[in-house]
C-alpha cells in the first residue's frame, strides 16, 4: 500500500498541481480542504476529506484514518489587499488554523511538514538580495501571517522533534499543461488570469496598480515561476525529510523579475489580442520588487525549473482560460 500525504488546500490552485504530481511519484494525496476557495471538481488524484483547519475533532479524525507519512499545507487565505483590510480573517484563519493543524500532526505522530510560506515575508528591501537568510519584514497582514507559522514549525521542532522544509513562493502562475487543473479563484485578484480575463472581455480592463513606484517602468516588479515547477519542488521537499535530512528553507523562484507592464507585453505577444488596462492607484500592501536571489533550491533539493519562462506560464495559463474552469 503506497503512503499517504495530508495536502491541505489541495482543491486550491497550487494544492490541486501538487495532489497530481504526488500522485505520479507513487504517494497517495489526501486532500483536506473546506471548499471556501477551493474547487471540489480539483479533487482528481486522491481520497478527499473535507473540513476545516479551525475543526480540530475533524483534523484528529483524519489524521487517525489515513496515517499520513507527512504533510503538505498549502492551505491558507492568500489576498495581500484583502489581508489589509481585514486582518483577522488572516490571523484567525492561517495562523489560529496552521497551529491547530501543527499540534494534530504532532499528537498524532506525523512528524514530516511541507509548508508553503511566501516572498511576502520579506517585505520591501531596496536593493537587497532576497536569499534565505535575508531579514523578513512582511508589509502586510497576509505576509505577517505566513511568518508567524514559519515561527510556529521552528518552535514544534524544538518542543517535539516536527521536521520541516519551509518553501516561500515568489508569483506562481501558469497551468496544468494537461489541462486537468488550473488556477480558478473567486474572486480572482491576480494579475495574469485577470488579464487573460480582460484579453477575451470576460471581464473589464485590467488596472494597473501604480504607476509610480521606484522601478524602470514604474510598475510594480515579481518573479514568477510555473506551478508545475513550484510543485516539483515540493515533491523534492518530500523526499528531503524522508532521507532525513534537518529542516530547511528553500525561496522558489526564478531570479528574473518582470514588472506589470512587462507581463502585459507578453500576454499581448502569446495570445496575439490586446490587453485592454487603465492605470491606477496603488494596492495598499504592494512590495516594490519582489525577485529572488537564491538558488539553494537548485543546488542542494536538485530542483530544476524547465517551464518557468513567462512565454510558457502565460501561454499553459491562456489555454486553461480557454477550455478549462470550475463551476461552482
Ligand atoms: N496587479 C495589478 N493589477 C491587478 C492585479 C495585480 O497591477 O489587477 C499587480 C500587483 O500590484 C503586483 C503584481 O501585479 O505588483 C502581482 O500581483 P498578484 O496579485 O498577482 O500577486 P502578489 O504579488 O500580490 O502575490
């Protein structure tokens, strides 16, 4: 009988990716998820479980029912404006939810943690490299939430031996080239399926927000890296703690940034339409740039990303928009 991972989050976007790639490396993905951002149609490669992390009674239930060997938590509210203004959702939900989920794990002896954490952590530095061991000093709730939890693991580690690999994700775009997931959020606040939306009029223009940050172009700059890719690395995460190696973080992203305007280019050049924008205000929350400047992912999990270009992201994302979605 092949061994059990718990994906929290995997009816979402990035959980959904990883329930497949599992899958195709031999582990049996449980989905535990509550469906308020997820799709249950996404629940394709594994056992589903439905619940929420804030349920205890329901995490011990199925802890106790499918003995995972590890866990992977991608679960989590994820909207750097909407963590602004309303904090508390992110407080109560990620951190309040993530520890309920770390003491399950503990008291049932599953002492294996994948966690997807985030570049949001960081914070705005100026002309700073952001590698693993850069100060974290997150602007927004969203990020503030997802450093408390990364806190949470290191003091599990110490009080109870929980191992863990720690992944903060630089913008994860892209699709399923198989078409059997993709990214579906409602609402949708993310730059490339909104333009992708704007491109073929399902939705109004795309706004830019800012104009006038301290950047080539004025807008806002990210590195973006290809879900399939994000989750390959989660697969190599697996492996890491089951060779027993110490608990570590790992930055995942590409070490090439492109501001908004840049992403409008090519998503003008893919799908061959216009992109049809205004220019606004700032979001509240925004970094400057967020571009990673590690590759310990590479040299020491042996992750190699092949489909991170923005060319291949916006292209697998284009044809998800065009034949793929969930229905709710
Ligand atoms: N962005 C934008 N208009 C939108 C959505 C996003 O200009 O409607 C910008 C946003 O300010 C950021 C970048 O696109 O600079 C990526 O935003 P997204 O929400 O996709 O990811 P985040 O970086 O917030 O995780």
């Amino acid at each position: 009988m092949a061994d059990h991972v718990l994906v929290t989050g995997g009816a979402g976007y990035i959980g959904s990716h990883a329930c497949k790639a599992l899958a195709a490396a031999g582990v049996i993905p449980v989905t535990f998820d509550n469906l308020v951002t997820g799709w249950e149609e996404a629940v394709k490669f594994g056992p589903f479980a439905q619940g929420d992390l804030l349920d205890r009674a329901r995490l011990d239930a199925v802890f106790a029912e499918y003995q995972p060997i590890a866990v992977m938590h991608f679960a989590a509210l994820s909207q750097v404006g909407e963590s602004m203004s309303e904090p508390g959702k992110y407080w109560r939900n990620n951190v309040s939810g993530s520890l309920n989920l770390i003491e399950a794990a503990v008291d049932s002896g599953c002492m294996n943690f994948v966690f997807s954490s985030t570049c949001a952590t960081y914070g705005d530095q100026d002309n700073v490299v952001l590698d693993e061991n850069s100060a974290q000093y997150p602007i927004n709730a969203y990020g503030a939430s997802k450093r408390a939890i990364e806190d949470i693991l290191r003091d599990f580690e110490t009080s109870n031996g929980l191992r863990h690999v720690i992944f903060r994700y630089f913008n994860v775009a892209g699709a399923d080239p198989d078409g059997e997931v993709g990214e579906f959020h409602q609402p949708e606040t993310h730059l490339i399926p909104l333009m992708l939306d704007a491109i073929d009029g399902k939705r109004d223009a795309l706004t830019i927000f800012g104009t006038d940050y301290d950047t080539p172009d004025g807008t806002c700059i990210r590195d973006y890296v290809h879900v399939c890719d994000l989750v390959d690395a989660h697969v190599l995460g697996l492996k890491w703690l089951q060779d027993d190696k110490a608990s570590r973080v790992f930055n995942l992203g590409t070490g090439s940034g492109f501001s908004v305007r840049e992403v409008i280019d090519h998503s003008r050049s893919v799908t061959n339409r216009e992109v049809p924008y205004n220019e606004g205000d700032r979001r509240a929350g925004d970094c400057t740039k967020l571009v990673s400047g590690s590759s310990r992912a590479v040299s020491e999990l042996g992750w190699s990303p092949t489909r991170s270009t923005l060319q291949q992201m916006i292209a697998d994302a284009w044809r998800w928009h065009q034949t793929g979605h969930y229905s709710k």
